[in-house]
C-alpha cells in the first residue's frame, strides 16, 4: 500500500493480503492511527495477534520494522542511544597530543553514538514501523522516556543537542496488560483491545495460517477452541496454540476432531496439566452420554 488508506476496508484489504486477518475494529484503529498519525496501544491475551499486526503492516508498506522488545530493566541506552566507548577510546588514543577540546568534539560527534532502536526509528532516511513491544514489563520511569519520544519526535543529547526526526515512523505499541500503563501514554495512543477471534474468523486464520489444512478440520479446531476457552482455565488456548494444534492434527492425519482425538492431542494446545485434566474430563464425559 504505497499511499495512505481511505477507509478501514483497504485496511483490512491489504492486511489481509499479506496473510493477516482483521476483524473490523482492528482494520478502523490502524486506518485511523495512519490518518491521525497517532500511535497504537495494543493490548491483549497472549497469542492473539499483537505482534503480528505491526510486523505486517510494516510488510503492507514495505518499510522496515524496528523492534524495541521491553523487559524489565530496559534503559535509555539501549532504548535509545548510547557512546560507543570503545571507539572512543581507540581514538583517544590514536589522538593523543591533541588539544582536549578538539578531541572532545571529535569523540561526541554522531560518529561515536551507537543508535538504538528508538533513535534508529525516528532517523532513519524513510518512515519506518516502529514496535515498541510488551511495553508493560519496563518500568514507569522508562515509561517517561518513551512518552517523550512519541510525543515530541526528538532527542536530546547533552553533547549534541536536539536530534529531531528525520521521518515520523508508524508506530504500534503492545501490552498483555501486567500493569496499568500510565494515563499519559494511554492519552497519546490510539487503544485497540484484541481479544479471542470469533470462530469464523479463527477458522479462515487457520485456513491462512496453516497450508493444506482442509476445511472441516479448520472449522472443527476452531469450534472446539472456541468452547474450550469458555472453561475456567489458567492459560486458555491462543490463536498461535490453535494454529499448533490444527498442524498437529494434520500432520496425524486425522480430519475430523472427535472428543477421543481432542483428549489424545490436548497437550499442544494446553500448556498446563491441570488445564488437560479439566478439558479431558469434560470431553470424556460428553463421549460417554
Ligand atoms: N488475525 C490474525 N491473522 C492471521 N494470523 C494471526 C492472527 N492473529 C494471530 N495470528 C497468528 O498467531 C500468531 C501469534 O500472534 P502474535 O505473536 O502476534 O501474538 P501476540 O498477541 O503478540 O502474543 P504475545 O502477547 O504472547 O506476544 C502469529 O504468528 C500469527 O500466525
Ligand atoms: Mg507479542
């Protein structure tokens, strides 16, 4: 998609193009966040989608897609920038007998930064996607730096001074929602909730996702999903563990799921053994009325 979108349905078009499926306010939140030019907070379950949304649309529009996985402990300088001290050093040394201030100028000079990803993203010569992603596991303070960035598009270097964007990337936050993110980036962000697919979309996700899947299998795996989330489970089964275990079936050579092949293969999509004992016993129990 060379040139902005005009309406949610090209959205959704291209996305699904390039293999991901949309539901309608996913393909509304980007459209208006390229409109807008707003950031996006995803937030969500596990598996639902977040990631990949970022990774395709930077695949939409061709541009690179600069990645900033956050974890706790996440700081400026690997988010942002940092001194290349070695270099630094080397050129200390190989300058030595110069005037301190020339080699000052010399050594904190853009040639001697070391751009992160933040910074990649807002220098680089053409727009790219930036993914800020799981931004809930670093900590509020971070959480400031970040918010400067988003809202200016700039920054500063004590030795520098302003470095401001030479292009203003599409940018797609994510969050599994650990802890509350503050109100101030919440308000600069466009928020988008993803949640557990209907089961016709997870079945034509499948379809997309999983080659030579055949049909009934796609729409078998997809209702029985569907209802197995509704039980009280401590990791209810993800997009990306419905797409394993449709693979799996398939690769068995099964086509069709009834309660017995369910019980046999539910540890690829159940994660927890408490969870395939609950899931089990229900199966085993409609089996046998
Ligand atoms: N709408 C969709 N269309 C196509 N594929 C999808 C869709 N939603 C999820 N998937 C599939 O599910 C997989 C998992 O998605 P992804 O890694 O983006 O999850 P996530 O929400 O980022 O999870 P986590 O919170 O664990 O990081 C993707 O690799 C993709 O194959
Ligand atoms: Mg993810």
């Amino acid at each position: 998609m060379a040139t902005s979108p005009t309406d949610p349905a090209q959205v959704a078009a291209a996305l699904e193009a390039h293999g991901y499926l949309p539901n309608d306010r996913i393909a509304q939140v980007v459209f208006l966040a390229e409109r807008l030019d707003k950031p996006v907070l995803v937030e969500g379950p596990a598996g639902v989608g977040k990631t990949e949304l970022a990774k395709t649309l930077a695949a939409v529009h061709g541009r690179p897609l600069i990645r900033l996985q956050c974890y706790e402990g996440l700081d400026e300088a690997k988010a942002l920038y940092e001194w290349n001290y070695r270099k630094q050093l080397l050129r200390l040394q190989a300058d030595r007998g110069r005037e301190w201030d020339e080699v000052e100028a010399d050594i904190f000079s853009e040639d001697f930064l070391l751009a992160r990803p933040l910074m990649r993203a807002i220098t680089a010569p053409s727009p790219v996607v930036l993914l800020i992603d799981e931004v809930d596991r670093v900590e509020v303070e971070t959480e400031a730096l970040l918010l400067e960035i988003l809202s200016d598009f700039q920054v500063s270097v004590p030795e520098l001074g302003t470095i401001s964007a030479t292009s203003r990337p599409l940018v797609i936050l994510t969050s599994n929602n650990t802890r509350e993110l503050s109100e101030a980036l919440k308000r600069r962000c466009l928020f988008l909730h993803i949640g557990y697919p209907t089961v016709e979309r997870e079945r034509q996700i499948l379809l997309t996702r999983v080659p030579d899947l055949p049909e009934t299998l796609a729409d078998g795996v997809a209702r029985l999903v569907r209802s197995i989330r509704s039980f009280p489970l401590r990791k209810p089964p993800s997009v990306s563990e419905s797409i394993d275990w449709a693979s799996a079936l398939l690769a068995l050579g099964v086509d069709e799921v009834d309660a017995a092949v369910a019980v046999d293969t539910l540890h690829v999509l159940l994660k927890y053994q408490a969870d395939i004992d609950t899931v089990a016993k229900d199966l085993a129990d409609v089996d046998g009325q």
